[in-house]
C-alpha cells in the first residue's frame, strides 16, 4: 500500500488541508514555554490559542508578520521551535 501523506485528523477538512497549525516554542529563563495553535489566516491576521501553564487557554487575533517575528526572535535567541520557519512563513501567507 503506498503512503498517503494527507493529514487526517479533526482539524483537517475534506480537502485534506489542514485548519490550525500547532507550535512549541522552547522558554527561557524568565518564561515558559509557549504552544501556540493558529488558525487559518484572513486577510493578514491570524487566530491564535495559546495553552497557558496551569492548564488555561488564552485566545486572540495577531498578525501574520507578528507571529512570524516571534517566532524568529526565539530561534535568533536560540531557542527551540516546534515548526520549521519555512512551513510558518507559508502558513502566515495563506499558501499551505
């Protein structure tokens, strides 16, 4: 049987496009770790749950470039993140 590489899962459509994007993205010293769930991009903006330590979730809207950025300032600090920054930069564009 060949391998099937569509996603498959409740946050997939009939498509087989993925709706939410989940990241970790590695604490510092002074703060934990960060998982991050985006939706779907519109019109620049991203959706944005984030899991919080003790359990809670924090949900608002960031933009595109805003996230990205982040995200880019924890790898320049040498910090770990869960997704390439390819596939995020994709994601922010609307283009995966």
């Amino acid at each position: 049987m060949p391998y099937d590489a569509t996603p498959v899962g409740p946050d997939v459509d009939a498509d087989g496009r993925r709706q939410t994007l989940t990241l970790q993205i590695e604490g510092s010293a002074s703060a934990p770790d960060r998982i991050l769930v985006l939706g779907r991009p519109q019109g620049g903006r991203v959706p944005v749950q984030e899991l919080e330590a003790p359990g809670g979730m924090r949900r608002y809207e960031a933009a595109a470039a805003e996230v990205f950025a982040e995200v880019e300032r924890a790898l320049r600090d040498g910090r770990r993140v869960s997704v390439e920054p390819y596939l995020l930069r994709e994601w922010c564009a609307g283009r995966v």
